[in-house]
C-alpha cells in the first residue's frame, strides 16, 4: 500500500495547528519539516525564535509538550513524522521522540561520514524501546540526490526505512523535481526489494506515478497539496493515482 503523507513547514504553532486541522481525517500521518537555518537556510517552528544552529527550547509551545504539561496539537487525530534539517540531529532526535513523533527522519549530510552517521544512527535505536512496543519511534535516513547510495549500506540493518530528496535545494517547497532520484530509487529497491522507500520534494500529479514504478513505498507532498484549492479533493486525487 502506498501512503500519501501531507508535509508541513510551520511558521509558528499556530499555523502548524492550522495546516494540521486541514488534513485532519484526510490521513492517518503528516509529516512536519523542522528546520534550524544552519542545515538549510530556511527556519520553521519552534526554531524560529532561536539562532540557527541553536536548541529550540525558547520556544514556550514546544517546551510544554517536551516537559509533558501539553499534547502536541491533534495527537489524538493524526500520528506525525519529524524531518530532521537541523546542524545537530542528536539533540532533536531526543526532542521528537520526547514529542511523541511516530518517526524520525535524518539526513546523512547532517551526520557526517558514514561511520559516523552509523554510530549515530545505532545510538539513537540503543535508546528505543522494541519494534513491537506502542512507544517504538521508526528511524528513517534521508539522502540528497548527489549523495551516492552507498553510505547507506553501513546503515540497512539499522534503519526502518529511507527517505530519497525528489529536490536539489531542500527546505523549500515548490521546487522542480529532480529525476535523479527516478533511479536512485530503482538500484535501492533492487538491492533492497523490502526496503520501504519515502520520497519528499517535487512530488506532484505528474511524478508521484514514476516515483511509484521506480519503487517508492511513500510520497510526501507539500505544495501540490497546501497550494491546491480542494485539499480533500487533491488528497483523494494522490490516493486515487497511486491506488
């Protein structure tokens, strides 16, 4: 089965509360792209009152759900995913978990050399609980199209799944879609025929069926959605085209 997954670049809580209730009841999982301004040039929620680079936990909104004394908007309605474009994947990991994401995202470029990204990516799963417990967050990796996908192989029997960039420029919404990543994703599946594979960036209308015959598992979508004028109408559009 092949998921729709709306993607979410908050200006504030209050706008990620906004685009939540948008989609909520259309889709089981969103996924909210976090951004320090060091990683990619772009700042989201709740990094926007902080230094690039730095920890978010100015932000009053975030530091409640960290510290247990509020819910992460509609927690109840819609699970949620966190792609990580931070310069210290380490500190939001523990953050987002914390927050209760369904899943992680991480970016190889973030965590440098492939031994260094493995030794990360094994601290982090140390730290979870196990696969079949309620409280297990997945952790994806996330790679750039000019990453070759040889730094993942160190990382397969630690990950749950890969997130191929459909974009040359992340962090931003709307940008033209790369086909390298048409490719990138057919050797993956072919070396990996289980592996779930999601993509983000330049998915719309005309791409999400290539990427689905390359062999992506997961599309998430941002600007084809937010930007259309009939949300549920572009969302069961998506479900409809991949079904």
């Amino acid at each position: 089965m092949i998921e729709i997954i709306p993607a979410i670049m908050p200006k504030n809580f209050e706008n990620l509360n906004e685009d939540l209730s948008l989609v909520s009841g259309l889709v089981p999982l969103v996924q909210i792209d976090v951004m320090d301004g060091a990683f990619v040039p772009n700042k989201t929620w709740p990094y926007m009152k902080s230094a690039p680079g730095s920890e978010p936990a100015g932000d009053p909104d975030f530091a409640k759900i960290l510290h247990e004394e509020g819910g992460f908007p509609l927690w109840e309605e819609l699970d949620f995913e966190a792609d990580l474009m931070v310069a210290n994947p380490g500190a939001a990991a523990k953050e987002w978990i914390t927050a209760g994401a369904k899943r992680i995202i991480l970016h190889v470029e973030s965590m440098g050399d492939a031994g260094a990204a493995k030794a990360f990516v094994q601290e982090i799963k140390n730290s979870l609980p196990s696969r079949d417990s309620f409280f297990y967050t997945e952790i994806g990796v996330a790679l750039n199209p000019e990453t070759s996908n040889e730094v993942l192989e160190p990382l397969m029997e630690y990950i749950d799944f890969v997130q191929f960039m459909g974009i040359a420029k992340i962090g931003f919404q709307g940008q033209p879609f790369d086909e390298r990543v048409l490719e990138k994703i057919s050797r993956l599946r072919a070396a990996h025929p289980n592996v779930t594979i999601s993509v983000d960036g330049g998915v719309n209308f005309e791409t999400a069926k290539k990427l689905i015959e390359a062999g992506a598992n997961r599309l998430v979508i941002g600007s084809a959605i937010f930007e259309s004028d009939d949300i549920p109408a572009a969302i069961d559009e998506f479900f409809h085209l991949v079904s």
